[in-house]
C-alpha cells in the first residue's frame, strides 16, 4: 500500500480533452515529449485538480468548478502569481509553469503547476506511519509553526503588497460572507441571523501586524514527506490567499479542527485526524499559536465563530451548484445538513461566550 496521495479515474462531466491540452502545455513547456495520462485527485470541492503523468515528469493541473461560481473566487491567474511570487518568503509553494486564458481548450481557465509527490493526510492517520502519541502532537506543532511562519511572512519582499486591503478586513470578511451566504441560499438552507448580528456586534479592530493568509490551511492541504512524514514538505490551494487578520485564518483553521472530545454529530464533520491521540485541542491549538507568534489572544470564541461562519457558507456555496443540478457529485447532497449542524455549533459557542 503506498501512502503517496493518488489520482483516480477523472468523475463523469469533468473530463480533459488531452488532444488539446497537450499541444499547449508542449507549446509552453520546454522538453515535454510523448503524450500524457490524465487522472484526477478525488479530495477537494471547489478547485478541480487532475494529474498529467508525461513520461518524464508529472503535473498537476487546476481549474475551476463548473456550474455557479462566486464572482471573486477560482481566479486561476490570482493563485499562479501567487505560487510564483510567495516561494520568496515561504518555500513551500509548488512550482507553476503556465496559466492558460483561453476557456475554448477546457471549458475555463487553469493553470499548471509541479506535482509535489508526497502524503497527504484524510480522515485518520495510516497506521504505517507509526505515529505514536509524542510524534502526533509534533506534527501537529510543526503545522501549526508552518501557519506561523506563513503569517509573518514579509509581503512586501514577496511584491505582493497588493494582494488585499489589511484595512476594514474584519468587517469585511463578515459583511461579504453574509452577503455570500445570502445569495447562495436554498429553501432548506439556515438563516444564521442570530450568529451574523453577534459577530457583528463582538468584531475586533483591525490586527496590528496584518499577514499573507491562507484561508484554507488544514491537514488535506499540506504535503509530508513520504521518506520523513513529520516533516512538511508542500502547501497546497492557495486560491482565498489574501492580505489580512491572522487570527481569521487562525479562526478558519479551526472550524475545521474537530476534536476527540466533540459530540458525534460532530465527528461525522472531520475530514482531517484532528482527533487522533497526541493532536492539539483547538484550546491548545490557539494557545500554541499564540505562543509560537508572541501575541496574546484573549477572543478566541470570536475567531472560531467567525471560522464556523465562513465554512457554513463555503458549504451553502457546493450545496447550491448540486441543489440547481450544476454538479453531479453525490458528495454534496449531505451539505445542508453540515451547514445546520454548523449553526448548531455556532449557536453553542455564543452561548457559552465571555465575550
């Protein structure tokens, strides 16, 4: 059994026409020779990245999803000069080759980019990793000082200074995600007026040391190494990267960070072993964090509000493209009741708030 991530048959109605993808990346490659295969990795539900394994080396490619798309989000020419201009400060940004305008070829734009052959964590840890308790919670410390890192990355240096707007980022990240949510309601869908008015009411000024945020930072987009897997090697899906509030992208990481004490509806969420024995509490997590970058964070229920906020809508967004018939992925059909439970969890946090 290899512990190396693996592409798959490509899903019905997202197939590659490799008679014409070839020519182009032969045009804009140098040294390319023979004809690829295309596969397609099945983790993921925004960004679709398939696998092209020329005979000497392989590639990932990634596009947009079909069907409805929010009108600033999969801009495929945003995240390959991100990928290029960020490896300055941060060096664990693959490669990419060659971003590709012309929608006639595959239906949308895409870029490409060097397949960093590695494992990626799913749901648990594989056991031939051999993880025990003390190697677990190192790796989950390394990942948390990779976001560290990420964070205090000097932007400037990287010429991406005009990657976003530090200023009002806080207030705009709940107004556009309200608005976001809004418009990509369903019938059967939650309101979540309740948890937008608090963190409305509770949001804090605008961070003094704002930083290059991921937006998407967790287990299933982070590359170990195969040979040492405690050491990170890849960062993956760089698509919401911004300029902002830390301690957002802090509060996204959590929301996804289920751990082994959450009720069982719960469990049912984890996409990531953020429950096995040795990984952080989101306690922990955020006291470590805040350790490792020397600040004091002292409204962490905001911050997780905030995260569970935004992934309820992230969620809200898939469901509706499978709601309208715009994808056929069957995944998708258990988002609603993910993006209630949410609100649920939502609902609970306020509850029990200080703040």
């Amino acid at each position: 059994m290899t512990l190396t991530d693996q592409s798959t048959q490509v899903r019905p109605g997202e197939e590659l026409d490799v008679a014409l993808i070839d020519p182009y990346l032969k045009a804009h490659i140098p040294g390319l020779s023979g004809t690829p295969t295309i596969s397609q990795f099945p983790g993921g539900a925004s960004n679709l990245t398939y696998l092209l394994q020329y005979p000497q080396r392989e590639f990932v490619l990634r596009r947009p999803p079909f069907g409805h798309k929010a009108k600033s989000a999969h801009d495929m020419g945003r995240e390959f000069r991100i990928l290029n201009q960020l490896n300055r400060g941060f060096p664990y940004c693959p490669k990419a080759y060659v971003h590709c305008t012309d929608e006639s070829l595959i239906g949308g734009e895409f870029y490409v980019m060097d397949r960093v052959k590695g494992i990626i964590l799913r749901a648990d840890l594989p056991p031939e990793l051999g993880l025990d308790t003390a190697r677990t919670e190192a790796l989950c410390k390394s990942f948390i000082q990779r976001m560290v890192e990420l964070h205090q990355v000097d932007y400037h240096a990287c010429d991406l200074a005009d990657l976003g707007k530090p200023e009002g980022y806080v207030q705009r990240q709940i107004e556009g995600w309200a608005k976001r949510y809004d418009t990509a309601l369903t019938p059967d869908a939650p309101r979540w007026e309740k948890v937008i008015a608090w963190l409305r009411d509770k949001q804090p000024a605008d961070h003094p040391r704002p930083g290059i945020i991921h937006n998407d930072y967790r287990f299933d987009n982070v590359i170990l190494d195969a040979d040492n897997p405690m050491r990170i090697i890849g960062v993956l899906d760089w698509e919401m990267t911004t300029l902002g509030d830390p301690l957002m992208d802090l509060g996204n990481t959590l929301a996804y960070w289920i751990e082994a004490g959450d009720p069982a509806p719960v469990q049912l969420m984890r996409r990531q072993p953020s429950n096995a024995p040795g990984m952080l509490t989101r306690r922990q997590f955020v006291d470590y964090y805040a350790e490792r970058a020397g600040i004091a964070i002292d409204n962490y229920d905001f911050y997780y509000t905030y995260g569970l906020f935004r992934l309820a809508g992230i969620v809200q967004q898939i469901y509706y493209r499978f709601y309208h018939g715009q994808t056929q992925d069957k995944r998708f059909a258990q988002f609603i009741h993910m993006n209630t439970l949410l609100e649920q969890m939502s609902l609970h946090v306020i509850a029990n708030s200080d703040l």
